[in-house]
C-alpha cells in the first residue's frame, strides 16, 4: 500500500519506491531504502507528512508518499 494511506501511529517498512531516479536517489539519501522501518507521525491527507526514520524527522509531501511502497507491521 502506499505510505500517503498509512494512519499515524503506526509503524511500516519501506518495501518499494515507484519514482524516478532523481526523487529515488533523494529519498535514499535520506534513508528511506526498501528495508527501512519508518514511524507516522503525521499525516496531513491534504499536504505535509512527517515520518520519524532512523531517530530524525522527515517532512514528505502527498506526491511523494504515494510513490513509496510500504507493509504495515
């Protein structure tokens, strides 16, 4: 499912990232990989959603999430 349909509070991990390189280098750059456990700490359905990775705090956009594969776990 895509991380933009993850509810807060949960815990997921990243299984995919379906865009081009240019966003898939700048999210691995930022830790997100398939592998990677990712924290919701908020979703705003309209606009910003901040996921907690590796202990730091990411702001992603609505574009973005819904490229990026997850399970919940």
């Amino acid at each position: 499912m895509p991380l933009s349909f993850v509810n807060v509070g949960n815990e997921v991990i990243v299984r995919s990232l379906n865009c081009d390189n240019k966003i898939k280098k700048r999210l691995e750059a930022m830790g997100i990989i398939p592998g990677t456990n990712l924290l919701i700490v908020s979703n705003n359905m309209d606009g910003g959603f901040i996921v907690n990775v590796r202990g730091s705090k990411l702001i992603l956009g609505h574009c973005i999430t819904s490229k990026i594969m997850v399970d919940i776990t």
